[in-house]
C-alpha cells in the first residue's frame, strides 16, 4: 500500500472524509502507519462559529468537537489504511460515532491553539473501529477518549 505524499492537506481531507467548513476539524495529517496510528493538526481559530456563544468574551472549544476531532481522525486512518488515496472519486465513506468511553478534559481548548490529534487504532470488527485518542496542546494533554465507530459507505 502507497500512503500519498504526507503531510496531507485539507484538500486531500476533504477527498477522504465527508466533512465540511464548519465541521470539518482536521487541518492536516503528520504521520501515517497504517492500521495503527495517525498525528494530525487542528488549528483552533477565533472565527469559529461555537466560540459566538461558547462562552461570550471567554471562548472555549466545546469538548464534544475536540472529541469529533479526534474521531474525524481514526476516520481518516481508517480510510487511508485501506488504501484510499486522495485522487480517488469513488465518494468517502462516512464512519459514524456510536459510543465514548473513558473522555477525559484537562485544559480548556480556547482560541489560537493547535490541537496535535494522536489517534490509535485498538481494533476492527466488522465494519466498527475502536480507537483511543489523545489531543494535545503543546505538548500537554487536554483530552482523551476512546471512540467506536461504524462505517457505512456514502451514497
């Protein structure tokens, strides 16, 4: 299997996963092992539209989208593990979030970070993924979750 060229930009993201502006929460791919794990890149922007109301004059990233984040991200090294490239046109497949366990948040997640996404594939079964996902601001961890997830191939 041939991983396109790394880093992945969000052209090839939005190749891989059905996610768009405003929710699509990965920026860029880092590193790739197929099967195993996957380093991505979150920029965190203060025109996000959350941050209107998720706090007014005290912005904070809702923890349930660090947790999408992290799941976009098993989404995409589910994808690229089976050797999905970013020329393909055969439509992304969609992994739905069926269950969180063990989430955790440290720190809050506020404009002008960069969430490091280090997802890990524990196991397959069927067409479900376990993953176990941390998100990291500057090198210290600001959440983890583990993360099951279903995937159904697009329409």
């Amino acid at each position: 299997m041939t991983l396109p060229p790394l880093p992945l930009d969000v052209r090839c993201i939005e190749r891989l996963l059905p996610h768009r502006h405003p929710f699509l929460l990965v920026d860029r791919v880092l590193e790739v092992e197929p099967r195993q794990r996957i380093l991505a890149l979150k920029n965190v922007t203060a025109s996000e539209p959350h941050f209107t109301g998720h706090f007014p004059g005290n912005p904070v990233m809702p923890g349930v989208l660090v947790i999408e984040a992290m799941a976009q991200a098993g989404g995409l090294l589910s994808m690229l593990s089976e050797g999905t490239a970013c020329s393909d046109n055969s439509g992304p497949s969609q992994f739905y979030l069926v269950k969180v366990d063990k989430a955790r948040f440290s720190k809050m997640v506020v404009p002008g970070d960069q969430l490091l996404l280090e997802v890990v594939l524990r196991r397959t079964i069927r067409n479900m993924a376990l993953y176990e996902g941390r998100a990291l601001v500057e090198g210290r961890e600001v959440a983890s979750a583990e993360m099951l997830c279903a995937e159904t191939k697009a329409a």
